[in-house]
C-alpha cells in the first residue's frame, strides 16, 4: 500500500522512516520526507505522516513509561 501516491512510497518503508525519526528525536513531517529522500508534493500525505508519528510516539512514551 503506498502512503505517498507522488512520491510512490509505501507503507513498509515510510514506516521504517518514521521510526528513524522518532529515534533522532526530531519527530517532524519533514524530517519523514527527507528520511524517504523526497519532498512533499500534493500534501495529502502529510496527515497519514502525522498520525504515524503520533502513533509511533505514544507506543514509544509508553514503553519509556514502563
């Protein structure tokens, strides 16, 4: 499935960026974008993006939580 129709990433690999990002402590759209290696075209991706990185940041506070 992709994420980004534009840009023609997918959903495994988006993941693995956020997560990178997550643990760079930057947590930004852009900083997604970037760790796939494109820009941001249409934008319609950018609240799937967001979502992903509140999810991977909530299961992340959780487990620091923990």
């Amino acid at each position: 499935m992709f994420v980004c129709n534009c840009n023609g990433v997918r959903m495994r690999d988006m993941t693995v960026a956020v997560d990178a990002v997550i643990g760079s402590g930057a947590p930004t759209v852009d900083a997604v974008y970037a760790a796939c290696g494109v820009a941001p075209k249409c934008g319609r991706c950018k609240v799937d993006i967001r979502r992903m990185l509140d999810a991977a940041n909530t299961s992340s506070c959780a487990l620091a939580a923990e």
